[in-house]
C-alpha cells in the first residue's frame, strides 16, 4: 500500500490545534471506561508489508461508502462512533450531508456478498473549526453512527492515546485500508484489506527529508499535530483510498491509534513518508465532542516506563536514501542489459526493471498480423543477465494492450521463473514516473534494444545531450501543437551526439544519467531507422503499466532539480509551422543565452578568408559566390564549412559541426556572374538547436515579418550580430539605385545607429522572422555593399531542381518585384541612392514593407 496524494505547493503556514497536548482530568465515570475492551483483536500472525490482513485481525477498521463505493477508511473508537480523516468529507470547504454516507463494519473483502458485514448510517459529521485542507493540519473527523455497531470478534473499537500519550520513534506500527496498492493503481479483486508495517519517524528526521526537493522540486513544513510514518527508501505506504484509515501500535497487549491517514507526496516514494493526523493532540476535542454519549471511546492510561522516554532516538538522523537501482560501473557496462533468447530468432536486447520482470520490444516476438496470439512456447525462452551464470527461465509474457499498433507503445514484459538475486551481479535500471523531467542538457547514453547485429566500436558507447522540450518538440512533433511543460509527459526525446554519425545495424534505447543513477529515459523511435535515432519515444507514460505488471519495478523520483531557465517555461509554447520536409527557421523567443543562430555557417576558403554562409538544406549551404571563388578562376577552392559556433566558442546546448564542400553549384545567367552559390557538403547535417536548415519563402519577403541584417562585427571573433532593418519598396529601391540593379536585388534602411553592425567583406546575411514565428532567409549582401542584397526570388526554381530538400513556406502576400520595363521614378530623383535627404523624401512619399 503506497500514500493517497500528490500535493503541488509547498506549505509554510502554521495551524492552532484545539486543546493540543492537554492532559484532561478524568471523572469517575470515565475512569470507569478504562475497563471496557479495546484494542484486543483476534490472535493471529501478521506479514510485513503490503499483504491480505487476516479475517479480524482489525476489528476495528471501518469502509465509508459514499455513492455506493468505497471512499475512505475509518476506525472504530465507540459503539457509535468512528474517527476518521475530515478531508474524506471536505469538498470546496463545504461539509457533506450524513446522509449520503454509510459505514461498513466487520468488513474484511469488498467484493460479493457482505455477510456478517454490520452497515449503519451516518447521523452526524464533526470537523475541527480550524479545518481548511489536508496539508494545513487538523485533518480528523468524527462520525456519529445513526445506531450503535454490535461488538463482537469482527466488530471492536480500537484504544485511543490521551494528550500525554508520547509513542517512540522508530517504533513499528500498522496502517490498514483498502486504498491503491500503487499511484494510480486500484486493489484488485477480491479486495480484501491490506496491511503494512510502518515505523514512526521523528519531527527532525522527518523534517530533514522534506526539507529536500523531492517530486516537482517542493518542499513541505511539518506542522504541529502531525506525524510521519513509513521508511526513508519507500516502497512501503498508504495511498490514495486508504484516507482517513487507522495507524495503530501495539503496546502492553493493546492497540492503540497513533494516526489517521491524512496526505503525502506520491505513493511509497523514496524519502517521501506518509503524513498522518497524530491522535493524541486532540484528545480534548474527541472528548468534547462525545460527550454525554451512551458510548464514549476508551482511553487507556500508558505504562510509565513507556511514558518516560527517550522520545526521539539520540542517533536518528537525516540520512537521503538513494536509489538502490541505476547504478553501473561505468557507462556502457550495463548490468540491467538482457537478453532474450528464443529459438529460430535474433537475440532481444531489453533490461531488467525488477528482480522477476525484463522489459523488452514486443516487436521481437510478436506478430503485427497476429497480435491476438502471443507465443506460447515459453518454456523455450531463455534470459541472459550479466554476471548470472546459468540463463534465466520466462514464466508469462505481458505484452501492452496498444503494442500491436501503437509504436510508442511497442513494449512486453516478461516475468521470470525464479526473481534474481541483485546483490550478486544484476541491477535493475531505474524507470521514470509520468512527471519526470529529464532536464536539457542531461547527459544520455544508448543501450542495446530490440533485435538487430552486435554492437561494434564508438556507436555503442555514443555519448549525447538532452535537447529541450521545445527544440524536440518542434524539430519532430506534429505542427500547430502545444509543447508540453514540464511535468507533463513529453512526445518525443531527442539526444543531440556529440560524435560524428557512423553506420550500425543496431537499434536502441536511451539512457539518461542524474545525479550518478541511470533511467531508462526512451525507447526506440521506428522512424529515426536504423542509425542513431534521433527521437526516442519517452518512457514516463508506461511507468504506471510498469508498476502494475510487476508490482516491483523501480520507478524513481527525479534526482536532478535545477530546472533554471528551462524550467521557468520562458519558450515559445506553440511550434512554427512546417515544410513538406519538416521543421526549419526554429529559433525560441527570447533565446537562451549562447543560443544563436543555427543555420548560420562560417565558410573557410582556401584558408586565407572566412565568409557567412547559411544552411538551407541537410546537406547545402548557400553562400555570395563572389566570396567563395575568385575573379575568373573555374576551380573549386578547398573549403570547409562549420556550424554551431558563436566566435571562439561552440554552442553550450549543441555541437559544433564540420563539413568539407565537394561542389559548388551556380544557376544559369546569360552573360553575368550570378551573386549566389550553393555549397554541396560531404555528408548531410543533422538537424539540431546549433545546426538547423533556413526557411525559404517563394515570394521573397513574408508579409508582416521583421528583419535583420546578420553577420559579424569583427570577421577575426566572428561573434554574430543582428542589426534591426526596413526593407524598401521595390519601387524605391528601383528609383534610388537605378541603372545599377541586377533583377533580385533588394534595398534595406538600417534601423537607427544600426548601420555599422556588420562588416561587409564576409557577406553578411538579410533574415526575417514570419508572423508565425519562422526564420525565413532574403538575400545575401552584394559585394562592397551594406543596403543591397542578392535575393532568392529569381533563383526558387534553380533552388528547388539543385537542393531537393529546400525548405520552402506555402506562398503568401503578392511579389516583391515589379514588372518589367516598367519606369515610376520622378525624373529628378533617379540615382539619388548617396542622397538621405533624398531617401527621406521619398520615404514620406512612399511607404516601406515592413518597419
């Protein structure tokens, strides 16, 4: 049994508790109570941990019913009356109506018929007035039963502790429900009531361990009048269903009720423990509200020796369990890798996710046209495990309900005949719950998956970093659609190598490291093929299936906590839209620091002069053909291309990239040396945030974009720079450089104090951003000029025949250029391109594109 709630705000107040710690004064007649039976179930063993209870072996558990099912747990402390959690019965601060809730005793499973089962109805519901939620303290309820319960073997109230009733910490105590055995993971039939021995956890210790982020980077102030329950490394807890249930310990031959089940973070999850409502603070209120009842609850004075102490043990203290699975002695020596092998078939590579489950591709063994009937030869299968001399033998075969048609969902479980014994070689890898987030920039490590040949040389051991969501998202994700933030499960992940591509027959999974423990972050992606993926299908949403299956897997909270600008959402939410050959112009707004301009290229020739260049395909670069050959030379220089670098450094989020040119490509003009070249590089580019292809446009300039002139200050640092610009109107540019234009030449107007940005002798770029968010490319500087730009309008059609992979927008807004022939200049303002008051004339008269 595992803890009810995930609670996402972190709590600072602190709450008053109602005749808190008051020792009250009894009278004759409740002296007289001590003597009535209460704590004394059925003799009966007891197994630790999450299991069926005995049949009245807690006479005094309770099942509250409301609409016909099972809510809450609660515990007898009177003939007519039941203690409960009050949050069970607190809905938008309001308290439900009595009657619409039952109270089932002597229940022991839920399922069938109820015999012996004794049901009454509720006449009354009492809260503390200070009651507001769960996490704000005072969590605790009564219930007044319309007729008293008929005490019997099945049917008894439980001790309650008085205000001066002190329970040491570290002793073992009992929760009990019938609530989930797993997050999000309902009991099963035949529903019979569970019980789990919970040790008690001192204020400090507990403190200490909820004083660390834990699960969506929060903290939690224990308040007064709570009590923590459970163990530092989990797997052991209430959850969701078993509120409001008792928390008992035995003392002198008696059981009395230390807590009520209140709230927690997630279920039985590392150095997570249940949070429960101390009982004994408020006994002065569970009197009062008793009081003149036929029936009052019982309770018993505690032996002085226990009474004296110590309370909290002098060597607890805050010791962060970490997680026991992960862990490998270097990367690439996996001690999870599985293998599974089934006659007449390749080796299945997998990994083990708990001491009887491996977790392999269905692909492997199943049949797409035969879903419907899995193998059922399994006496045949055998599991190789690291450092497991003899092979393991299969015992079932789950496979996903969706694998048949679902990629993403293309997973089996496979269970052993005998669980292994991890502390003799294998260790299971760690999995992610749904609302793990793998931090960019994580660092990640492919792991053998599926079928295919051996493994050979670095591709094995390829070492990468985790792109951001938005970056993943929008490289590879469906256009127009939301990314996900944090905390959500994403749609894909991509790693970002930091080696060069090699062939391999392999396929993989993706292995992500936090803080020295391994997650299996990703599995396979059909559509990355049989090379390095470049997207891997996340892991998180199938920790829930996982754990159900197997009830054992190690789903881990996240280690790594420093979301830092990632985590703050600052992205772009919504992906620009797409090209028939995917995503290109990405560039989030605001940009991260050191996250520039991916397709911007530094062209080396010959090695004597550096030009800008851009990316416009996986493997083109587009450059000012006057920069990368010669006057009258017809030979192809040595050039060499890089991508990703900002000056003398690379991008921190991505790689920087080389290629060498092995052709240069010019279009066709009849008598002219045309302004634009297009590069052919060696090898294609894989797309990614330091090395991404331009957008194209077939009308030249978007309509409503903002543009920029693009290059360097300084061609020796070559730090990028932006400078703000206007474009002209086709007809102004025509009027003020008449005579000396080639067709495609555009003018720009530099934004104020802008017009010394860039140097002119690399050929700087002319970029503008659509509406819609790409980054579409204009034009290249024409040689020894700062305003003119050879554009690509005239070239599309060469563009598209040379590079079959250019990216172009669907066409919008009608054509920069005008027609041929055609003369709209005033006679007296021809050629007064070195004229500003002449341009600022005629930008009264005219107006420009775009500001």
């Amino acid at each position: 049994m595992f803890q009810h709630l995930l609670l996402p705000l972190v709590i600072l107040a602190i709450s008053p508790i109602p005749g808190a710690f008051e020792d009250s004064v009894l009278s004759p007649a409740q002296e007289e109570l001590e003597d009535l039976d209460c704590g004394h179930p059925e003799p009966s063993d007891r197994i630790v941990g999450g299991s069926d209870a005995r049949p009245r072996s807690w006479p005094w558990q309770v099942s509250l019913h409301h609409g016909g099912g099972h809510i809450c747990g609660g515990s007898l402390i009177a003939p007519s009356w039941v203690l409960s959690a009050a949050h069970c019965f607190v809905n938008n601060r309001t308290l439900e109506p009595a009657a619409e809730w039952s109270v089932l005793l002597g229940v022991h499973s839920q399922d069938g018929t109820l015999d012996g089962v004794q049901v009454r109805a509720v006449a009354a519901i009492l809260v503390p007035d200070n009651y507001s939620s769960a996490e704000l303290g005072a969590d605790l309820a009564l219930l007044r039963l319309a007729s008293p319960a008929s005490l019997g073997p099945a049917v008894r109230p439980v001790c309650l502790p008085r205000a001066s009733h002190r329970f040491a910490y570290g002793t073992a105590c009992w929760a009990t429900g019938w609530g989930d055995v797993q997050e999000k993971d309902p009991l099963p039939l035949p529903w019979v009531l569970q019980e789990v021995e919970l040790r008690l956890l001192g204020e400090a210790a507990c403190q200490c361990l909820y004083s660390r982020p834990g699960p969506f980077n929060l903290t939690f102030q224990l308040l007064p009048g709570m009590l923590c329950a459970g163990y530092p490394e989990g797997r052991r807890d209430t959850c969701q269903g078993d509120s409001g249930g008792p928390l008992v310990c035995e003392e002198g031959g008696r059981w009395f009720q230390a807590g009520i089940t209140s709230f927690g973070f997630g279920c039985g999850r590392r150095n997570r423990p249940g949070v429960f409502t101390a009982v004994a603070p408020y006994e002065a209120w569970i009197r009062e509200q008793v009081m003149g009842s036929e029936s009052e609850p019982v309770f018993p004075s505690q032996s002085p020796e226990l009474q004296s102490g110590p309370w909290e043990l002098k060597d607890e203290n805050c010791t962060i369990t970490l997680p026991e699975c992960g862990k490998a002695p270097q990367p690439g020596a996996w001690p999870w890798e599985a293998q599974v092998m089934v006659p007449g078939s390749k080796p299945c590579h997998g990994a083990l996710v708990s001491e009887s489950w491996v977790l392999v591709p269905a692909s492997c063994f199943l049949d797409p046209r035969s879903t419907d009937r899995p193998p059922r030869d399994l006496d045949n299968w055998r599991v190789l495990l690291p450092s497991r001399p003899r092979p393991e033998q299969v015992a079932r075969l789950v496979p996903h309900k969706n694998a048949s048609w679902d990629d993403t969902s293309d997973l089996v479980l496979l269970q052993l005949r005998a669980p292994v014994n991890l502390s003799l070689g294998p260790r299971p890898v760690c999995l992610p719950h749904p609302e793990h987030y793998f931090l960019p920039g994580s660092r990640c490590r492919l792991a053998r998956w599926g079928s295919g040949g051996p493994a050979s040389g670095p591709t094995a051991l390829l070492e990468a970093e985790l792109l951001s969501g938005w970056w993943c998202h929008c490289l590879y994700g469906r256009q127009g659609a939301l990314v996900p933030p944090p905390g959500h499960p994403p749609h894909k992940l991509c790693p970002a190598y930091r080696e060069e591509e090699e062939e391999n027959e392999s396929s993989w999974s993706l292995l992500c490291q936090e803080e020295g423990t391994w997650f299996l972050a990703g599995i396979r992606d059909f559509s990355s093929g049989c090379l390095r993926p470049r997207a891997f299908h996340p892991l998180q949403t199938h920790g829930p299936w996982i754990g159900h299956v197997t009830q054992g897997a190690y789903l881990e909270d996240q280690l790594a906590w420093d979301w830092g600008s990632e985590g703050e959402e600052t992205e772009t939410q919504i992906c620009p839209p797409r090209t028939e050959h995917g995503a290109c112009g990405l560039r989030p707004e605001p940009a991260p620091m050191g996250l520039l301009w991916p397709w911007m290229a530094e062209v080396h020739v010959a090695g004597d002069r550096v030009c800008t260049g851009i990316l416009v395909a996986p493997g083109w670069v587009l450059a000012a053909t006057h920069c990368v050959l010669r006057p009258g030379s017809t030979t192809v220089p040595y050039i060499e291309v890089y991508l990703g670098r900002a000056g003398a450094s690379p991008l921190p989020q991505g790689q920087q990239v080389s290629r060498l040119v092995i052709s240069i490509r010019l279009p066709r003009h009849l008598g002219l040396r045309p302004p634009l070249a297009l590069l052919e590089l060696s090898s294609q580019i894989e797309p990614s945030p330091s090395a991404l292809s331009i957008c194209l446009h077939p009308g030249g300039i978007p309509l409503g974009a903002s543009c920029w002139v693009l290059g360097w200050k300084d061609p020796q640092d070559r730090v990028p720079v932006a400078a703000a610009v206007s474009i002209l109107t086709s007809r102004l540019c025509h009027c003020l450089y008449q005579g000396i234009l080639t067709p495609g030449t555009l003018c720009v107007l530099y934004a104020e104090g802008q017009e010394d940005r860039c140097e002119v002798a690399s050929a700087p770029l002319l970029l503008c951003q659509t509406e819609g968010g790409s980054w579409v490319f204009v034009g290249i500087a024409v040689q020894g000029s700062r305003e003119l730009f050879a554009t690509t309008g005239p070239e599309e059609a060469w563009l598209s025949h040379t590079v079959g992979e250019a990216h172009f927008l669907p066409p919008s807004g009608s054509p920069y250029w005008l027609p041929e022939g055609s003369n709209l200049c005033p006679l007296d303002m021809a050629g007064a391109s070195g004229s500003s008051s002449a341009v600022l004339f005629l930008l009264l008269l005219t107006p420009l594109i775009q500001g």
